[in-house]
C-alpha cells in the first residue's frame, strides 16, 4: 500500500513540472541562504578561538595554581625536557607540548619607551603550532640560540623601530631581581590578536629565561592537541600527572571566559536574524503551496468523489510534500557546499574604511567560512520542519472540503 502512495505523489509531482520545479527552488534558495549566513557568523567567531589558542592559551595550558590570581614571574615553575616526557606520556592525544616564559617589561629605544608583552619562545615549536613564522611582514625570525627579538607590527611603528635597530627591555625578573638586555631585531610580525599586535616582544625562550633569572622555568605550557574536543579529558589525564608539582590544567574555554561571552552575546544577533530568515522562507514556502493547494481543488473534489478517503488522500500529500522537501533540501545542501567551497578559495577581502574598522575589531578583513558539518544538516532539519509545518494547510483543506464545492471550483 505504501509503495502505490509513494508512486502516485511521485507521479503527481511530475504531472505540473513547472509547479514542483518552483516549490524546491524556493526550499533550495532557503537552505542555501541560511547555510551561507550560518557559515559566515561561525566562520568569525572560529578564526577569533582559533587565533587565541593557537597564539595565546592553547588548547589545555598548564600552570602553577598560584599563577592565575597572581600572574607573575615569582609564580613560574621549573619545566625541562624531563617534564616534556612526562606530558607526552600522561595522554597519547597530545600532539605538542610548547613551554612559554611571559612577563611585562619597558621596551625603548634612544627616543621613546613603551610599555611591552614579553614572551619568550621556541621558534620551532610555536611554527610547528601556530606557523608563527609566517607572519613575519619585515625580516626573519631568529634562531633558538641568538641574542635577538621580533618585534610585533605596532610596537614598531609606535618605537620607530625597524629591522636591524636595537630594543632595550627593562624590567624585573624572579623574585625582585632587575633584567635588562639589549637586543637586535632580526623580524617584524604582524600579529593576528590586535591587542598583541601592539605591545608584543618575541624572545628566544632561553635567552628570555636568562634575562629573567629564570633559567628552565615557564609561566605556561600550552599543550597541542589534534582535536579540540579531547581538552577536557587530555586536560584531566595531565592534571593526575603533575598534581603533585603543584601545577593545575586549564582548557582554553577556562582561560577566555570573556571572549566566550562576547560571542555568546553576537550569537543572539545572528539568531535573530535567523529567525527572521526562517519567517521569510516560511511564508514563501506557504504562498507556494498555498497556490498549489487552491489550483488542485477541483482535483481533490473529484478523487473524493470517486470514493478516495480522505486519509489516503491526505498521506499522498504529505508523501509529495515529504518527496518536494527532500528535493530540495538535499539540493540546497549540495549547492551550499559548492559555494562555501568557492568562497573558500576566493575569500571575500573588505575594503576602505569598513575594512579599517574591522581591522581596528581585531579581525582580519575577509569574510571567513565555516565548513562545520552540522551547520548543513543543521538548517536542513529546519528547513524540513518548516516545510511539514506548512502541509498543515493542504491537511486541513482536505480534511474540510466539501466535494461539491470543489467540483465547481
């Protein structure tokens, strides 16, 4: 019984080509649409955790528990290549494990000061990370063994400084000792995180744990993972490993609440104008089978008529309404995944002064796309709902009819 339903909504289908034709474009143009302004909002906010963790907290960081109520030097702990092991052998998920030395400090030169970020690196394993290398807009990167620095883009224009110029850097190192140095920079970086982009002072990690009178110590290790969502039971394992260093674990939701509030905040932007997305395509769809419905009265009239139930005839429509949905929606996926895919590799650049204003945001002037799966079937689901919401109209409509004035429809 189900399978002549199924083969008389397919052959209704395809009796008015032009009619059905019309029906799945609409539900094609509404995925399509709402996956492409899903895809932009989440393409955003991605970039923006993806450029924290990779340049600043990494997926799971460890530190001393002193350190996150007092974040200072005094508060640095000892991490040597026996600790690396260890790390690696707490979780075999762990794909890097990049000890950071951090504090601020005054950097000048012989006409002004300014008031620096100074982080002290492994350049191979931050590349490895985050492919800092490049981002070098002037120069080179230095070498684990040089006396040199890389100076972030705005700290530069502000200092006047340029490649081959030297940085002092003054300040206190461990436990009140001072630490000064003078150093040549090799590189000028633009960073992606503004904030750093303007205050930022990249060290050889040795060198900066000498100057600090901090030798084999870290203020933080980020640990690298190949998904992110292992941080919280990678972030467990290396908790029980160095719980008896005095050292806690800390997943990159943990360390920026803030940020994870801000677009918690923009997601009810993008939500509302998702709402207002769906209402458009639902009352397209219904004007769409709103005129289906009136121009098929006299048929319903005279099937009735013959004897046709009016359940059968209701589980036919919704068998074609079903078949229409699908049609569409899977269309719509696939289209959206074609031009996610070429917007991928044609990015949309910003120009002028909206350009400069998202510049000044701290984000890159492009239109980033989110490639998420769940964000196709996602607003596929919804669009189907949508759809079988509206067959409550037809439903209805046959349900009530009254043969004898649809056979003079």
């Amino acid at each position: 019984m189900m399978l002549m339903y199924l083969k008389l909504a397919w052959r209704n289908l395809w009796r008015n080509r032009k009619r059905t034709l019309i029906t799945v474009s609409a539900i094609v143009f509404a995925v399509v649409v709402a996956v492409f302004m899903q895809s932009i909002n989440r393409g955003s906010h991605e970039q923006m955790i993806d450029n924290m963790v990779r340049f600043h907290t990494g997926y799971v960081q460890l530190q001393d528990y002193r350190f996150e109520d007092e974040p200072s030097l005094d508060n640095s702990f000892p991490f040597t290549e026996e600790h690396i092991a260890r790390a690696f052998e707490a979780d075999e998920r762990i794909t890097q494990v990049i000890p950071r030395i951090e504090t601020f400090m005054l950097a000048g030169n012989d006409h002004s000061t300014r008031g620096a970020f100074v982080l002290g690196i492994d350049p191979e394993k931050e590349h490895d990370f985050n492919e800092i290398r490049d981002h070098i807009v002037d120069g080179r990167f230095f070498e684990a063994d040089e006396q040199s620095a890389v100076v972030s883009e705005g700290l530069a224009n502000r200092l006047q400084l340029s490649v081959g110029d030297e940085i002092v850097l003054l300040g206190q190192g461990r436990f009140g000792m001072s630490a000064s140095g003078l150093y040549k920079i090799k590189g000028i970086m633009k960073h992606p995180l503004l904030d750093l982009n303007n205050q930022l002072v990249y060290l050889p990690l040795q060198e900066a744990q000498y100057m600090l009178s901090a030798d084999e110590h870290a203020t933080a290790v980020l640990i690298g993972l190949g998904n992110e969502r292992h941080s919280s039971p990678v972030a467990e394992n290396l908790q029980s490993v160095f719980s008896d260093d005095e050292l806690i674990t800390k997943t990159w939701p943990e360390l920026m609440p803030e940020l994870l509030q801000l677009l918690e905040f923009d997601l009810i932007g993008a939500y509302f104008m998702a709402g207002v997305l769906y209402i458009v395509i639902g009352f397209g769809f219904f004007g769409t089978i709103l005129t289906m419905t009136l121009e098929r009265m006299r048929e319903f009239g005279v099937l009735l008529s013959v004897g046709m139930k009016r359940t059968r005839l209701a589980a036919v429509l919704l068998i074609e309404t079903v078949l229409i949905s699908l049609m569409g929606v899977l269309s719509g996926m696939g289209m959206a995944w074609l031009l996610l895919y070429y917007f991928h590799l044609n990015p949309i650049e910003l120009t002028g002064d909206l350009a400069e204003t998202v510049i000044e945001m701290g984000w890159e002037p492009v239109f980033p796309m989110s490639f998420a799966a769940d964000q196709f079937y996602q607003q596929g689901i919804i669009v189907f709902v949508i759809a079988m919401l509206v067959y409550l109209f037809p439903l209805i409509k046959v349900m009530r009819l009254n043969i004898l004035d649809a056979a003079r429809s």
